[in-house]
C-alpha cells in the first residue's frame, strides 16, 4: 500500500486543480517487464484453454467456432478488466492508497478468487433474460452464433469506452450485444420480430440510468459530509490550535535563549535558568511541579504543553473512525452475502446474516479502535491517511471479490452457453460453468486491467473529483450500500452507474464535482445499449455468413 501521505488535513479533493495523470498512473521503466510477464500469461492461458476447450467439447465439425468463441468470450473479458475492474479500483489509485501495480496484485487475487470460490457452478444461457430467444424457432448453431455476435459487440463497444475513459455497464453492453444479434436473427429469419424483446425490462435499465448515480450520489454526500465535518473538520480545528502552540512555544524559546543579554542577569537568574533547561530535558517536564519558581520560561513552557496534550489531537480518529469501520464492516459483509456469495447458495437463514454482520462489525470496530490508538505518536495528516487508506483497501478487496463473483458472468455466460451448445448438440436452460474457464477469464480480467485499464482509472480516481483516502473510503463504502440494498430490494441499478454517483457525491460535498467531464459519460450510458446492438447485429450476419 502507499502510504506517503498526500499533505495536509483537508481532503485532497477539495482542490479542483487539473485532471492530469497522477504518478500512480505514469509508466515506468520496468512497465516493459510487467507487458512481458503478462502478455506471456494472456498467451499461455489462451493456448492452454483452448486445447482444453476442443478436448471438452471433442466436436471437430466445429473447431473453428469454438477457437473463435474462445477469443472472443476472453476478449469480452478482458475489456470486462480494462473497464469494469478498472472503475472499481479508480477509487484507490487516484487517492494515492494503492498504485497500479498493487491495485493490479489486490486485482488478482480477489477478482480471481470471487470468479472461482462464488462464481457459480452453472449459469443461465441467456445472462440477461432481456429477449425471448424461444419465440424464434432456432437451430442451436443460430443461437452459437447469437452469443458469438454479443460477445463481439459488448467486447468492441467496452474497448471504445475504456480508451476513452467511459466507465460504462457491462451488463448493459452484453443485453444489448444479444438484443441486437437474437432481432436480426428473428427478422432475417422471418420467425419473430419486437415483441420478442421484452421492453419492460430495457425501461428498467433506463431508470437505472438516473437512479443509480442518484443512489449512490446521496449516500455518499451523506456519508462523506459527516466524514469532513466530524474527522476532516475536526483535525482541521486541532491542526490550527497545535501552530498557534507551536508558535507561541518558539517564541518563548526565542525569548529565553541565551544571547547577550543573558549575561546582563545576575548569575542567580542564570543558574535558575539553566537548572530548569537541565530539568526540562532530563525529566521532560512531566515529572516537574509547575508551581517551582524556578524560572519564568518553565511555567510559560509547562503551560503550552499542558494546552497541546487537553487538544487531543487524534480524539476524532479514535471515536468516529472505528464506528464508521464498523458500519462499513457490516455492510461489506451484506454485500458479499446477498450479492458476492449469493451463487453458492449457502442456506443462512436471514437471522443468521444479521448475527455474522454484527459479529463481523464489532471484530472491525475492536481492530480499527487499537489501530487507531497505536497511530498516536504519527502527525495527524498521516495518521489521518494511513487509517483511512487501510479501510480503503479493505473495501476495495471485497469489491473486488463481489466483482469477480458477478459480473464476470458477461463474458462467461454466453462463452459456456456456446460450449454447452456444441458439446450437446442442442440448447439448455442453464449450462455448467467449469473451473477451468472461471480460471482463465479471470485471468484476462487482470490483463485487461493491466493493458488498457489506466484512462478509466484516471476518469474515476481523479478525473470527476479529486481524492483522498478518506473520499475514497467514502465513495466505495456508499457504493457498497446501495449495490447491496439494490440487491435485496430488486431494484434496477448499475454498480458501475452507482461507483460514479457516488464519485460525484464527494466532488459535491467538496464542491469540485467535473460536471463536464461527466456529460460525455452519461451520454456513453445512454449509447452503451443500442451501439452494442448494432455491432452485434451486424455481427451475427458476418457470423453467420463465415461459419
């Protein structure tokens, strides 16, 4: 983790200043090394998987589809890491807590494992639900060639977006890749037409276009408002009454040492004096009875650190910040059981997640509370920094697992439906998802975070606001919440829409939201749908006409 402190009290994002690169973001000279090592990974994983993909299905009538299903669903997720996992972890990288390198470890571990621990032994074949593919009297290759054609068109528009630096849905981007391809199909057919889409559900994703970042904007206003003005502000106050100490302490030193004019008083006055000195810096005052008559700088010296001890300068640290680790203890702990988790199908009842969220948020609150008392002795920025960069990690990890659980199902989903397709000859309701195709897409994940990651990163970390450790842990947490409250409630959201709501939250607590960068954004969620139709309409009539 970083933990070179950004400076000062205030949240750094409070300063609008330019949207330049930060330094977490600039490539070094040992970059060359880590495209090496991962351009190796991408290449041996794709050989690999595909040998063992053709083994799988052992269908040598269609080896070049399942060669080109196999680049394609992993270029899907690649463009999955470059965009998706790259917003998630905008957040800390732009506030200095982690850099690319490590968010890119954090990345590997936890977008990796969430894939393979939670997510899923099978999954449906159609991932959105979004077209009523049954309507068509399909051949199962019309249906290969359906999902080849999402796979491409999310996959191409995703790539747009990331090197533009548009965080955008991917679950957006494969509903409309399938809407696009199954319609074409459907009217180049004859066999079905509109009403096979179901329009219901493409007016929920329009509302989410407004109530996610809503969502998120407010709870992260909420939750970041009471972090500035209870912590931030706080350390502010002590901040400033600790140089006014520190000022009236060096003048009462300046005013005491020894020049000229000590050797105007008598050599009483100067034995006093230095016996006081001699006190003060064997027995650090402390011991010393401040009513000894010794010397009038004793008394003045004795009373600015009796005033810089009653500051108790890490006071907000030590109470607000452990409940608020807490709280966010308990509400990671709801996300990764109704959402990150929910692919296992654990089987706890609704009483026992409440007990293990208050088992899990009062272990939080134990450890932040002595983590916090053991930063006594650090300045009160960089304590400030450290304690809040290390929840940040913590939230980012979790997310980073509930990510890897989920949303990699946009480029699995389709990929297995095909493989399910050719290995059976006919199309299922659902499809097993082997282990090792969870391994191998999550492992473009990472690539894709590391290839083409970094202008997303920059739009989220720095770009829309300025950001701090502790805006940071603001925005992440917020967005916690809402994904996790969306998910109980059945409410139509975007964890990306939400993530950038949020993002935007703290811009307007410190008045520095960039609402102009934010408009080609919002227009890119809106045109995310439709323009992965249309690739993937276009798509499957290439498909179709090669294969």
């Amino acid at each position: 983790m970083n933990t070179t402190s950004k400076g000062g009290l205030v949240d750094s994002s409070a300063n609008s200043g330019s949207h330049l690169a930060t330094p977490a973001l600039q490539r070094d000279t040992t970059d060359k090394w880590w495209h090496l090592a991962f351009g190796s990974l991408m290449a041996v994983s794709l050989t690999l998987f595909t040998l063992w993909s053709l083994n799988y299905v052992d269908q040598s009538a269609h080896t070049l589809v399942l060669i080109a299903t196999v680049l394609l669903g992993l270029f899907m997720a690649f463009n999955i890491g470059g965009n998706d996992v790259a917003n998630s972890f905008g957040t800390s990288v732009g506030a200095g807590t982690l850099t690319i390198k490590q968010a890119l470890l954090i990345a590997a571990v936890f977008e990796v494992s969430g894939a393979v621990i939670a997510g899923g032994s099978v999954t449906d074949t159609v991932r959105s639900g979004i077209v009523d593919l049954g309507a068509i009297d399909l051949d199962p290759m019309q249906f290969v060639y359906i999902m080849m054609a999402a796979l491409l068109g999310a996959a191409i528009w995703l790539l747009v977006a990331t090197k533009m630096g548009w965080p955008v849905s991917t679950t957006h981007s494969i509903i409309g890749g399938i809407v696009g391809a199954a319609l074409t199909i459907g009217f180049t057919t004859g066999t079905g037409g509109m009403d096979m889409v179901q329009w219901n559900k493409i007016g929920q994703i329009a509302i989410s276009w407004v109530l996610s970042p809503l969502l998120g904007g407010l709870f992260a206003w909420v939750l970041f408002g009471f972090i500035k003005k209870y912590i931030l502000g706080y350390n502010e106050k002590v901040d400033a009454a600790m140089l006014e100490i520190k000022k009236h302490q060096e003048e009462e030193r300046a005013a005491h040492t020894p020049h000229d004019g000590f050797q105007r008083i008598t050599d009483l006055q100067q034995d006093a004096y230095s016996n006081a000195m001699l006190r003060k810096k064997k027995f650090k005052l402390k011991k010393l009875d401040p009513e000894a008559p010794e010397s009038e700088y004793y008394r003045q010296v004795h009373k600015l650190d009796v005033k810089a001890k009653r500051a108790d300068s890490h006071r907000a640290l030590e109470v607000y910040v452990p409940i608020l680790a807490a709280f966010g203890a308990a509400l990671i702990a709801a996300m990764l059981l109704f959402k990150g988790l929910d692919n296992l199908e654990l089987g706890i009842s609704t009483m026992g997640n409440i007990m293990i969220m208050v088992m899990v948020a009062a272990i939080a609150w134990v450890s932040v509370s002595v983590f916090a008392r053991s930063l006594q002795k650090q300045e009160l920025s960089r304590a400030t920094f450290t304690i809040f960069a290390w929840l940040q990690v913590f939230t980012a990890a979790a997310f980073a697992f509930s990510h890897g659980a989920n949303d990699i199902a946009n480029a699995i989903g389709p990929f297995v439906a095909i493989l399910d397709v050719l290995k059976a000859g006919a199309i299922g309701d659902e499809a097993v998802v082997p282990m090792p195709a969870l391994v191998t897409f999550g492992i473009a994940l990472i690539v894709g975070l590391w290839f083409v990651g970094r202008n997303v990163i920059a739009t989220v970390g720095h770009g829309l606001t300025k950001m701090h450790p502790s805006s940071g842990f603001a925005a992440e947490l917020a967005a916690a919440g809402v994904v996790m409250a969306a998910s109980v409630l059945g409410l139509p959201v975007s964890s990306t829409h939400i993530l950038i709501g949020a993002v935007l939250g703290v811009g307007i607590v410190n008045r520095s939201a960039n609402w102009k960068l934010m408009r080609p954004i919002a227009l890119a969620w809106i045109i995310t749908l439709p323009i992965s139709a249309a690739i993937g309409s276009v798509g499957v009539l290439a498909i179709s006409a090669i294969f």
